[in-house]
C-alpha cells in the first residue's frame, strides 16, 4: 500500500482545524492563551504520532514488497551473466590473448637496436689468419730448403771425384781440401761422424 492512501485530504484537516478552533473560541474566554496554545499543541501532536507509526509501517511494507520483487530478477540476470562472462574469459585468453602476446613480441624484435661485432674481433680474426698463412709459408719455405740441402749434398757425394792423398785421406778434385774416409760414426763421438 501506499504511503498517500493512508493519508487524509488536506480538506480533512482544515475541517478539523476549523472545529478545534471552534471549541477553542468558548475555552479561550475562561482558560489564558499559553494553555491554550499547550492544549493545541497536545492535540496536534496525539494526532501526529498515529500518522506517523502507520508511515513507518507503509514505508517497511513498501520496501519489503520491492526487495521481493527484485530478488528472483536480479538472481535471474546474474544467473545469464556469471557463464557468458566465463565464455567471454575463456575466448580471450585461447584466441585474442596469443595474437596480442605475438604482436606484441614480433613489435618487440622490430624495435630492438641489432647486436654489432666489435671491431676488434675482426682483427684479430685477420691477425690469426695472417700469422697461419706465414707459419704455412715458412714451413714450405723450411722443408723446400731442407729438401735442397739434402739434394745439394747427396749429388755432392755422388759427383764428386775425390783422389786419395798421401796419407789415405781423399783430395777434392781440383779443391786442393783433403776429407777423411767416411767409414760411418765414431764410437768416440756419440754417434756423430765429426764435430761440429
């Protein structure tokens, strides 16, 4: 019910003021005036309290029957809304959430200033590889010597036409050097055929 229904038409009051101001009248030649106006005033009030306690009540009554009405409706949207929101999660995190982290990590590569090689690597790449190059070289230029000394002094032995002198040692043709008799190495010598 509404708080208005319970209420008297303002013409109502009226009648009532009008009557108690006609009962006053009478009572106003015989009691002073503050009694009077106490006499009113208890009146009003008595009056009051009623209007007010079933104002109470009608207002608890009216927002009782709202909250009755509004329960099973707000229930029933949150009952659609809970499983659509988990839906909506679910379809984010399995398909927008992996764009988006892909997008944002590609973006990331895009940016990112690229690693230089320092210099120095360079050259000390260029360095090593030079130093290779002349340690190959001077080991070819080592063995080919090698190779021509053994040469030189194998056709040296082979060519040569040594004359034995006085004293059994040969003479070098046209030399004038003698050379011992290469009869191998000298026990005395460990193994070396001469000193050097």
């Amino acid at each position: 019910m509404s708080v208005t229904t319970k209420k008297k038409p303002a013409n109502g009051l009226r009648v009532q003021a009008i009557q108690a101001a006609r009962q006053a009248a009478p009572l106003a030649k015989t009691v002073p005036l503050a009694q009077l106006a106490a006499l009113q005033a208890q009146q009003a009030a008595q009056q009051a309290v009623p209007l007010a306690r079933t104002a109470g009540t009608s207002i608890r009554h009216g927002a009782d029957d709202a909250v009755a009405w509004a329960t099973p409706k707000v229930d029933a949207a949150r009952s659609w809304a809970a499983p659509q929101l988990e839906h909506s999660a679910r379809a984010i995190s399995e398909s927008l959430a992996p764009m988006i982290s892909s997008a944002l990590i590609s973006a990331a590569h895009k940016i990112e200033v690229p690693k230089r090689k320092s210099p120095h690597r360079r050259w000390l790449l260029a360095g090593s590889m030079m130093l290779a190059t002349a340690a190959g070289l001077a080991a070819a230029f080592a063995m080919r010597v090698r190779q021509q000394t053994e040469a030189f002094s194998g056709a040296s032995a082979v060519g040569s036409t040594a004359e034995p002198g006085p004293d059994g040692a040969r003479n070098e043709a046209g030399t004038g050097i003698e050379s011992a008799a290469d009869d191998g190495p000298d026990p005395d010598m460990n193994g070396h055929p001469t000193i050097t």
